[in-house]
C-alpha cells in the first residue's frame, strides 16, 4: 500500500476481496495504510464471495464498496467433532491463560470474561473505524456492525455497500473518480517465492 501511495504511476487502488477476516491487529494495520492512501488517490473496493470481519474492516477503507448480489458479508469449538472422531487433545502450557482460546476445549468463565473485555475493546475500535471509512452515522454502524451475515442485496439495502458489481464495475467507478475515459492497465501486486512455492 506504501509502495502504491508513492508510485507517481498509480492512479488508484482497487482491492479485490475475498475473506471471512482476519487478526485485528494486521486488519487494523492495514485499514489505518488505506485511509491514508484514500487521502491522496482513490479506493475502490469490490466484495467477490465473502468479506466478513477483517475482510469488510479493510473494505471500510474504500471510497465506494461494490459486491454481487449473492456476496456475504466466526471463535470455533471443534471439541464435539473431535470427540465424534475420536480425537483427544493433550496442552502442555506453561501460564495460566496459555490455552485460553484454543478450540478444543471450552473457555472458563474467567477466560471468556478476559477475552469479552479485549474483544469489546476491538469491537469499539472497529465501529470508530467503520463510521470514519463509510462515513455513516454509528447507529447505522451499529446496527450492521454486530457479526451478522447479510447477503449482498441485503448489504446494499442497509447500505453496507454502494453497489452490485464485480472488477468490472470497480474500475468504471474508479474511471469515474479520476475523471478519465483511458483504459487504465491493472498492475497486481507480484508474489514472492515463497508464495509462488
């Protein structure tokens, strides 16, 4: 995202996504990259199967948010499908709290209670963030904001996005922004070796 913000070649940035989300720290991290990036060039976003959580805390970023109809925008406990399976697990831990989230057990009441505090603390952080990027008032943040599941007709009616559409629709957006009929070339980020391997 730096690199991009400095490149006198980029335009704009499109941020294709798919993902039910992520730590919120490295979302965090990356919405904070975005909104300054959308200081100087624009953002569009487009939503292709699901951007839940972290997915649509990065997607907040954007100038304009699209995704397709059928889009949508989870602490799992697999103790009872291990068990079913046959599974056991055995935690060596040297702390107290050590395997406090670990989804093979169930958490202690003092446990949830420890991670609810950290988790609202996020989730306030999370809504401050959502009303800056969409710029929408935080009763309307707070009524979507909560971890429910909308599909993508839903989403535009709440308001959630701006539009249906795709790529395609995401870069008429940005041509609109900039102002510019041009084609404009897409220049998508190159992997690393480890991430060609």
């Amino acid at each position: 995202i730096r690199s991009a913000k400095e490149d006198p070649s980029v335009r704009g940035l499109l941020l294709s996504i798919n993902s039910p989300g992520g730590a919120v720290g490295a979302t965090k991290k990356i919405y904070d990259a975005l909104i300054v990036f959308r200081k100087e060039k624009p953002i569009i976003a487009y939503i292709t199967d699901i951007g839940a959580s972290g997915g649509y805390y990065i997607a907040a970023a954007a100038d304009r948010i699209y995704a397709y109809p059928g889009s949508i925008m989870i602490h799992p406990n697999a103790d009872e499908l291990l068990k079913k399976i046959g599974v056991s697990v055995t935690v060596v831990k040297a702390g107290r709290f050590k395997d406090s989230s670990y989804p093979f057990r169930n958490m202690t009441e003092e446990e949830r209670l420890m991670h609810q505090t950290i988790a609202d603390d996020a989730y306030d952080q999370f809504i401050r963030d959502l009303v800056e990027g969409r710029k929408q008032p935080e009763a309307n943040v707070r009524k979507w904001g909560e971890g429910r599941i909308f599909s993508g007709v839903q989403a535009r009616k709440e308001q959630i996005i701006d539009e249906f559409g795709g790529e395609d629709e995401a870069m008429q957006a940005m041509k609109d922004r900039l102002k510019t009929k041009d084609d404009l070339p897409i220049l998508r980020p190159r992997k690393d070796f480890f991430e060609e391997l």
